[in-house]
C-alpha cells in the first residue's frame, strides 16, 4: 500500500477516536487526537508522498471518507458547545434565583439613628 494511503487510514481512525471522544464529553483526549490527525493529514498530503503514482480511486475514496468524518466531528463539537452554552445560561439563571433567596432570607436590621446616643 502506498504511505499516503496507509497516513490516510491512520487519520481516518485517529477522526473516528476524536469523535468517540468528543461524544463522551472528553475535551482534552479529543483535542489531542485532533493534532495528531493533523499532523497525519499535513504528511500523507506533502509532495514526497503524493509524488509518486499510486491509484488515484483509492485518494479519492479516503479523502471523502475523512471529509465526511470531519463533518461529523464539526457536528458533534457543535453538539457539545450548545450544550455547554445551554448550560452555563442555566447555571446563570440559578445563581440568580439563589442570590434572591440569599437576600429574602436575610433580616432586615433595625433602623437606627445616629444622632440619638445610646451612653446617655
């Protein structure tokens, strides 16, 4: 098998652990994966390797199949970023409620003059 192709099938499965990753909610294992399909991609798709012939069909199929897959990706990041932001506008909201309770459960002191003196 040509190097690209074996570089493609190495990014192509590196995208597919990124985007188990991503499902699951794990950020830093994702991102991760991410520069090393990068670095994968950046390599299969330099002159050394594309220079020589290969079979331009099979190119061709691992480049869709690693365009789709990032499309996935994309999704799932997007997925996930609604989600968080969903979130933290719910977080918000609850702090607030809980700063109203906060002050609702406070007693109101009792007012006093400063210019009647208590010493006498």
């Amino acid at each position: 098998m040509h190097p690209a192709l074996k570089l493609l099938d190495k990014a192509i499965a590196l995208g597919r652990q990124e985007l188990a990753h991503l499902a699951a909610g794990e950020l830093d294992q994702a991102e991760a994966l991410a520069f090393g399909r990068d670095s994968l991609l950046t390599e299969a798709l330099s002159d050394d390797n594309l220079s020589a012939p290969q079979s331009l069909d099979e190119l061709l199929s691992r480049l869709t199949e690693l365009k789709e897959l990032q499309a996935q990706i994309i999704d799932a990041a997007g997925r996930l970023h609604r989600s968080l932001g969903d979130r933290l506008r719910r977080t918000g909201k609850e702090r607030k409620r809980h700063a109203g309770y906060g002050r609702a459960a406070r007693p109101t002191p009792r007012v006093q003059s400063q210019y009647i003196s208590q010493n006498g």
